[in-house]
C-alpha cells in the first residue's frame, strides 16, 4: 500500500518534468491545429545530436569499463528483443481483423528501440540523479537488431508458407547490415567509436553535452506532435493496435525490468541499467525502423505499425513507462 | 535641448550595438548580391526558439506576479491595436491609388505583433539594464488578436457593402482561433504554458537563455536580407504605403508610450514596460499576421502589406523605434 | 633523421584529434552505406557559423592590429593564389587525356581556400596552444580572389584562342565581385566587418565561440560522407586528377610555408601565421569556389574538378597538411 502511494507521488512529480511537458505540450498543439512546426531538418539533427551525445559518452565510459559485466545485461537484451516479437507473433497477430504479416511487423516495431525515449530516459535518471553503467545506452543494437530480424525472418516463413512456394530463402545477413545502416544506429555506433578511438572531451564537454537536455525538450515537442498527428492513422486500423500500443510497452518493460533484475543480483547490475533496460524494452523504434520494415515486409501496411508506435506506443513509454520504471526502482532497489 | 542632445547620443551608441549591426549587415549584403542565405529551416527554427525562451521566462515569472498589475497595460494593449487600425483605416486606406481593402489589411499587419522585433528590444533592454514586469512580452497576443480580427472583419464589412450584399457576416471566432493558431503566437503561449506548469528551469537555463542572443543576431541578419527584397515589391505598389511603413511605426509606438505613461503614472507600470508597449505597437506582423491576413482579405494583394511592413516597417522599428522609445524612457523617467 | 621521428610522433597524436576522428568516421560511414544524414540546411548553417566566428574575431581584433604588419604575407597570399593557378596550367592542363580548360579549372578551385579547413587547422592549432596573428584568417580573400581570377581568364584566354575569335576580351571585374558574394567569403567579410564597426564581445563569447568546435566536429563529418561520395566521379575522370588531388595539397602548402619563412625571418610573421598560410595554401575550395568556376567556365565539367578536390584535396589538407604543417612549425621554428 505504501509501496503504490509511494510510487504515485512520485508519479506526479515527474509529470512536472519539462521532458513529458513538451511531449504534451506537443500534442496539445497538434490537437488544437496550431501551425507551428518544427523543420524536418532541424528534427532529423536533434536525433544526431542526441544519439552522438549518448555514444561519444558511452564510448568515452567503455575504455574504462570491465566489458565482462556487460555480457549477461547485452544476453537479456537479445533475450527480450526476441520474447517481444514472439508475444507479438503470438498474440497481436492472432487477434480478430489483423493481417498476420502487419501483426509481425508491428510487434517487431515495438521489439526495436526508440533513441529518443532512450535519451529521455537518461535526462529523467540524471536529473533524480540515478546512476547507471556507462555501458548501459550501448545494449540499444543488441536488442533492436535481433527483433528487426526475427520479425521480418518470421513474417517472410509466414508469407512463403501461405503462397506455397517452399524453395525461398528468407536472408538475414541484409536485414542484420540494413539495421545497422539506420541513420539512428549509425549515429549511436560512430559516437561509441569516436568515444573510443579518439579524444573528444572537449568536444563534447563544449557541444554535444551542454545541449543535450535542451535539444532534447524540442524533440518531445516533435514527437508530442507526431503522436497527434498519427492518432488518425491509427483510427483507420483494428481497433486491437490501440490496445497493443498502450498495453505493450508497460509489459515489454515489466519482463525487462525481471530480467534486469535478476542481472542485478547475480552479477550486480545497476538500479539504473536495469530501468535503462526496461525503457529500451518499452520504447519501439520511432525513426530507423519502420523503413527497415518497410523494406523488409512490404506487403504490410505501415499505417497499421506507425500508428500503434507513434501515436501510441512512445507516449506510453516516456509518460508512463519512464517514471514507472524510476519509481519501480526507487522503490525495489531502496527496500532491497 | 538638451533632451534631444542626450537622446541623440544615446542613439549613436545603438548603431554599434550588435543587434542593429546585423540587420544593416544584412541589408547591405543583400544588396552587394550576396548569395548567402540562411536557410529557411533555420530562420523558423530560431523563430521557434526565441519565441519559446520569452513564454518559458514569461511563465516561470507570471507565477510569482500579481496578475493585478497586468490588467490595465493589457487593456492599453488592446487598445492600442485597435487605435492603430482604426488609424490607419481612415487615413492610409483613404489616400489616393491605394486600394481601401489593402489599406486596411496593412493597418492590420502593423497592428498586430513582431516576436523577432520584441526579442531584439529584450535584448538591447537586458544590455543597457532597462528592467521590466516579467509578464510584459505576454501583452503579445492583447494587442496582436484585437488588431487583426478588426481589420479582417472591417475589410469584409468594406467588401460586403460595396458588393450590395447583406445578408453575409463575418465570423469573429474563426479569425481568434486562426490567430492562434499561427506559429508564432503558438510557440510564445506553448512557453507561457509551460513555463507555468512544468518546472524548465534547468533547460531554460543550460538552452534557451544562453543561446538567445547568438540565435537573435542570426535572425536579424536574416530581417535585413528580407528588408532589402522586398524594397522591390514596395516601389511596384502606391509610394503612400512606403511613407506609411516609415512613419506609422514611430507614430504607433508613440500612442504607446503615452498610455503606457498614464499606466506607469495610476498603476506603477515600470519604464521598460513601457518601453516594450511601444515596441510592441510599432513592430508590424512578419510571421504569424501576412497569413492570417492573406486567408481573411483574400482579394488584398500581399505586395502591398508585406512590402510596407517588411521593407520598411521593421527595419524601421527595430533601428530607429528601439532606441528611440529607450532613449525617450530614460530621458523621461529619469526626470520624473 | 630526430626530425622525422619527432615529427611521426606528433603526427600519430593529431590521428586521435576528434577532429580528424569525425572526418575519418564521415567517410567509414558513407563507404559501409550508412543512412545517416546531415539535412543540406545544418551543413549550410554550420559554414555561416564557423565563417562568421573566425570573421567576427578577426575584425575584432584587426582593431588593435598594427596592419602593416599584414602587408608582406597579404602579398604572398596573393603571390601563392597566382602560383598555384600556373603551376595548375602548366603541369596538370597538359597531361594526356585532360583538356586544358578543366585543369585550368581544377588549378583555379586548388588555388581557391577553403573555409571548412581553416576552421579545422585553427581548432587544432588552438588545441596545440600554436597562436597566430588575429588577421591571419583575413588573409584568405587575398589568396581567394586572385586564384579564381586568374583560372578564369586562363581558361577563356585558351577557349578564345582555340575558337579563333580575336575579339572577345575577358572582364576581370565580374568575376572578382561574384567571387566576393559567394556565401562563404561573404559571411568572412560581413563578421570581419561587424567585429571591426560594432561590440560584438556578448554574442561572440556567448553563441559563436563556444559553439565553435561542436559545429566543426559535425562538419567534419559531412566532409567526410562528401569525400566518399565524390569517389566514384574522380573515377571516372583521368587518373591524373587523383594524382594531382593527392599532392597538390601538400606541394602548394610547402611552397607557402616557404615564402611564410621569409615574412617570418623579415616581419616576424609568427610561426602560427606561417602555419596557417600553408593551410590556405593546401585547402582547395569547397563552397564559394565551384559555382564561380562554373559559371566563368560553363564549358569545364565539374566532375572533374569537384571530384579532384572534394575526394582528395580537401582530406589530405585536413589529415595530412594540418597536422605536417604544425609539426614542421614546431621543428622549424624550435631550432631556430
């Protein structure tokens, strides 16, 4: 009982977070129809400014770091990408007036990983001052690659069975390097391995670090907007997508959140990796993965995928799933 | 005299300051043939910027204000708008070879608000020490909305009668909201809102307030290169709109800081308050308004308005009515 | 034989400088087909910042300058231009398969200056704490012009004579002025013009400064993606525009820091400043220097010389040239 008290003022603490303040305020304006808009230019160097902040930092960290504690927390991140495609495959896809192909499909979204829900998550963590390892934002490719890839293998078996043709090879060689090309990923890889190779402490101390939290607030604005704008898309598919969009981000992050758990014990995995690996798990992938399944499976309909993520999907993980995930912690990790 | 000595050298001394300087630069670059450009992205981006860093300081401060004090600057405000297009109603649109509807949409266009102009006098105030209410730019929207509705529904009026029709009414409401709606007026009441609601100190201090001025001198490069454009559309339409974009700003703001004076006087309203009324009323729109206007007045030809407005009205508030209303302040209240 | 191993070591630091580190990682990522991309609008935006930075600097300090001093190497800045272009005519324009008025062409971009590789050789050099003179970065128009001038008139001096027309002059004056409105030296000369007239000490130590080094690590990395998208052009061009690409840079930077020697030894031009003059030297020109040439030699294709210069010149200039040029500095100069 002290335990849900405890964690619902906590709740509303964060709602005063500028971070879910602009994602809001986003879209408030998209519903009242202002004409305010942020270039697309502009949005897609947010996400490069974000994402090479997050690597350059990690990649820094990781010269410094003992890379065998990262092996079980990068096992359970595989782990889940996979149990999110298959609890999609298996029951998304199942459900009344979903194409079995555009239920994968949309279950291999929400197995990806968002890099703007994660970077906001680290604004939140930093700001309440719950540390994690600098490794941590570094298990974004090996949860996000093998749901990618899984998804796309099992919607292509899918399709070829039902046509018949047996003699179709479904390739995951391009879907892996695909993945991997995504303007997310290549952003978050180079950070790492400039972090790494070179020096850029000054370069990032100067730039990169200092307009983290503020380009930061611009993205929730976009991204509030977006959600709005996508409400429609998502209107127009089963009803059964809107239920999935609310409802899985909180259960991909609560199986993380056990897993990451159990990290925690046996090899002393931090309170905040573990809420790191719960957003990662929570978020779905807002910018690298939709062409990557478009590509991958182009039989489904993106509307169906897009919408349940963005207008639902993403708000659900930032709003609720960030500060469920820190009060969860502050409240499991305190009384442990 | 000695006033006007005083004042004289107080203006000198603006001529070097930064703001002013990169809107000459601009001007002169464009006219050189230049082919700088900043890109549009840019140019709303910082718009956006400058824009949400007067609502986020407005909002942060309003909580602590006495709402009390703002009651009779705002009604001036909407006053003033009012003034100026009733102004200009009966002696711009009266004149000879000027349309009466474009007469009037012009008067419309320097009734309402500049946010790139508020913003260049809240830096030059902020850098001479001239302090104001935190709550003055949110006098905005008082005098912005008044003066577009009228002049859309005196143009409509206008045009109804002329046609014989009686039966059609202009709709106010859709004009408000249409207002509203514009990217500027957003981005200033989303910051107002949020500065109020949410706790953004930390991203105002680390993003919005130190890149300001930077962001400014980059937008009033951009102003200048506009001006000097559209000196082009100005000579093409009737030269009584020219003499209006130079002297109905100085005017404007003059009828502003009388009444901005008599609130000073009865309510305590402090110099630079009235300093940022007279601003306000001398800017003329160069975002939000030529929009609105174009979908109210559709048969007014956007040369006409624009031109004035962009050519000469802005350039001539920002470099002459700044200095001029701060020069008259100080002159003014330090004597009383 | 100490030289060169002094001059190895510091050559293996400046790989780990970020600087080179972004340029390195922009090409990796183009050559693995990465996605990511910098929008045309940033890349643009970021060559204004940094021109107007070094600019709005100079200016300020050309103030306090004595500007005699930059009479002899403003001299030998225009004496490399005109070498550089003959050098070009009378090696590269006569080799087989090259038509004389590409390499004319190709001669005129190398004598050209680069914006980008000034701002990369000044953080490296204010990283290695090597100071030069505040005017040294204004030396760049004088190397600039003349070398666009004179490959200009070159190539239609040869197309006339082939064509038999005795009668067409070229105008000198056209060319100087379109070289002068070109977007980079135009935002040059507009900072250097505004540090000099105005104060802009706030928003140059508030917004351009501090923003420096974050804006070029992102340049860098655009480079680094163009140079291996140019690839592909100078293969299919002849193979001696590679070879000319790859040793040019380094050839015309040797021949300036000679001749920078000399105003060192008689003028006490300052070991910084030498430095510097070989990077104009070596840097070829990426922005302002292709739509000049192509429009002064419409019959010339571009891909030769853009190719020639984007592929090659501009990346040994950064990764070569810099770091060969300070060392050479610190082993010059230290002994003597």
């Amino acid at each position: 009982m002290e335990f849900i008290l405890d964690f619902l003022t906590r709740f509303a603490t964060q709602l005063q977070s500028p971070t879910l303040g602009f994602l809001i305020g986003g879209a408030v304006l998209a519903a009242l129809g202002s004409r305010l808009e942020v270039p697309d230019a502009i949005y897609k160097f947010i996400v490069f400014m974000l994402l090479m902040k997050i690597g350059l930092k990690g990649g820094m960290k990781i010269r410094e770091a003992d890379l065998g504690d990262m092996l079980l927390p990068a096992l359970f991140a595989v782990l889940i990408g996979v149990i999110i495609v298959l609890l999609g495959r298996y029951t998304l896809a199942i459900l009344p007036k979903i194409r079995t192909e555009e239920g994968i499909a949309t279950a291999g979204l929400f197995g990806a990983v968002s890099g703007s829900t994660l970077a906001a998550a680290m604004a939140v963590m930093d700001a309440e001052g719950l540390t994690y390892e600098a490794w941590a934002p570094a298990l974004y490719p090996f949860m996000d690659i093998p749901a990618l890839v899984l998804a796309i293998v099992m919607a292509n078996v899918y399709l070829t069975k039902r046509k018949g043709d047996a003699g179709t090879r479904v390739k995951i060689w391009p879907i892996v390097t695909d993945s991997l090309r995504g303007s997310a990923l290549s952003a978050l890889l180079l950070g790492i391995a400039l972090g790494l190779l070179t020096r850029p402490d000054f370069v990032y101390d100067s730039f990169y670090e200092p307009l983290f939290r503020g380009l930061l607030s611009v993205l929730m604005l976009v991204m509030g907007m977006e959600a709005y704008a996508r409400v429609n898309e998502l209107r127009k598919v089963a009803h059964w997508y809107a239920v999935y969009g609310a409802v899985a981000p909180l259960v991909h992050g609560l199986i993380a959140f056990g897993l990451g758990y159990i990290a925690h014990v046996t090899t002393g995995f931090s309170p905040g990796g573990v809420v790191l690996l719960s957003v990662l798990a929570a978020s779905s992938s807002d910018i690298s993965g939709p062409p990557t399944l478009r590509a991958g499976i182009p039989s489904a309909n993106p509307s169906a995928y897009i919408g349940a993520s963005t207008a639902l999907g993403t708000p659900v993980a930032i709003a609720i799933g960030i500060p469920l995930f820190i009060g969860l912690a502050q409240v499991v990790f305190a009384s442990a």
